[in-house]
C-alpha cells in the first residue's frame, strides 16, 4: 500500500493527525472550537488516532464502526473530557484488504474510484443540524480571510494538568519524529507548547537549529545555506534587555524561498 501525505501546518503545531497501520490510513482533523475547550483540538486528535490505530493494528479486521466507538469512549476518559467544553475532531478511515472498506465521521471527505467513476463520502449530519455554532463559524469566515483566530490562543491549562502534560509529550514524541531525531535529544520548550497568543514571530535558535537539517534535505541545499539565513533572521533581546534572542520565521521563510528563485 502506498501512501503519501501533505500538511499544513506541520505537525505538532496543526490539530491534524495521520495515522497508518500495517492496511489502513486513519486521517484525523482536530476542529476549530467556537468556544474554549478543555483540551486542544490537536491533542484529542492525537489521542483518538492512536486509539483507533492501535485496535486496528490488534483486529485488522474488526468492525471500523466499533472501533471508532470504543476509541472515542477510551479517549474521552483518557483525557477527562465530560460536559460542553469537549475538543472534536473529524475522521476517515480506509483499510484495504478481501475488500476495502470506508469510514467517514464529520465533514472529512474520501474520494475513492468504482471502476465506472469517481464518488466521494462523507458525514454530513452535524451541517443537517443547523446548530448555532456552524452559522457562526461559517460568517466569521465570510467576514475575513479563513483564518479561525479562536484557535490562536494558548490552553489555558496548569503546569500540573495531566492534558497539558500529555499534550506536550505527545508534541514532543511529534517533533523529535518528524525532525529525524533521537528519542533523548533535547528539545527546547517553544517546540512543544504554545504562548498566550500563540502568534509570536519568532522561535528559538536552538529550535531553528533543530529544524535546519529537515529543511536542507526538503530544499535539496547544503545545510550550511540553511544554517547561515537561520542566524541572518536571528534577532536581539528586545531594548537589548527583555527576552531571549530569537529568528524570526517570516523573515527566514522569504530567505528560503529566495534560494528556489535564483
């Protein structure tokens, strides 16, 4: 089986997770919440694919319907979730095998070819409901440029909170994966957590760093390119006294995209 995956934001900082056993591909996506939620939309995502995933990976064959129930209850007491203030999350799941079979909950889309054409699936019980919360998300999209700024604030979560602290393994266990590190290497904390506003321009050196091998290989250019722009985007302490230096991402980004243009 072959698989191939793109997505934007990059893993962990998105709420969106794949997840991929030995035949099927579970493809999660953590939902822009309305009002605050207990635990973020990345984080139950997270936890629901790996829940799914590891009972696939026990029962190929077990029935996806079932399996999509029982992980969302394992979750849900996982992480403490009980009430109004609950994270969700769309999911599509494809398992090949005698024959291929397809499970699709929230409006997640599979498009899969008959032999005869192309159909696609999906759930669309939650739009049939006209809740209040769809109306208005879907003006606040119409009114600005698609970005949900809800979804930009930190948790809100305590130092001591098991969500928080679960989340920030399972960002950790992410970046270190997706970064091509050791299970032991150190990784400095903006890599993992989020700030107040969760809309600072800057990361740390030793994240940049971190991430500078990745994107040599990405960009096919010698890491030493890549490692002189991140210290070309670095910036100072502000008033030479407040905060620790940092690279700003934009502008580093722009230096990438210049090397392509050359």
């Amino acid at each position: 089986m072959r698989i191939a995956t793109a997505q934007l934001p990059e893993p962990p900082r998105g709420a969106d997770r794949v997840a991929v056993t030995g035949n099927a591909v579970v493809v999660l996506d953590g939902a822009s919440a309305i009002e605050p939620v207990s635990v973020p939309p990345g984080v139950y995502a997270d936890h629901l694919g790996k829940a799914v995933t590891a009972a696939l990976s026990a029962d190929p064959g077990a029935g996806l319907r079932d399996v999509l129930a029982e992980a969302i209850a394992a979750t849900a007491g996982e992480l403490g979730l009980a009430g109004d203030d609950c994270p969700s999350s769309t999911l599509a799941v494809i398992r090949v095998g005698g024959q291929v079979d397809l499970l699709v909950l929230g409006d997640s889309f599979i498009f899969y070819d008959t032999g005869s054409g192309t159909r696609v699936l999906t759930d669309d019980r939650l739009a049939q409901l006209h809740l209040p919360e769809g109306r208005r998300y879907r003006e606040r999209l119409a009114a600005g440029t698609g970005y949900d700024a809800m979804s930009s604030s930190g948790s809100n979560l305590g130092p001591t909170n098991p969500a928080l602290i679960s989340a920030t393994q399972s960002a950790l266990t992410a970046y270190r994966a997706f970064n091509h590190l050791a299970p032991t290497t150190p990784v400095p904390s903006d890599a993992v957590t989020s700030s107040g506003s969760g809309l600072d321009p800057e990361i740390s050196i030793a994240n940049a760093r971190l991430q500078a091998p990745r994107v040599a290989a990405a960009r096919g250019v010698p890491l030493a390119t890549v490692l002189h722009l991140v210290d070309q985007a670095t910036v100072g302490r502000v008033l030479d006294v407040m905060g620790e230096p940092g690279v700003n991402v934009l502008d580093l980004n722009i230096s990438l995209a210049r090397l392509g243009s050359r």
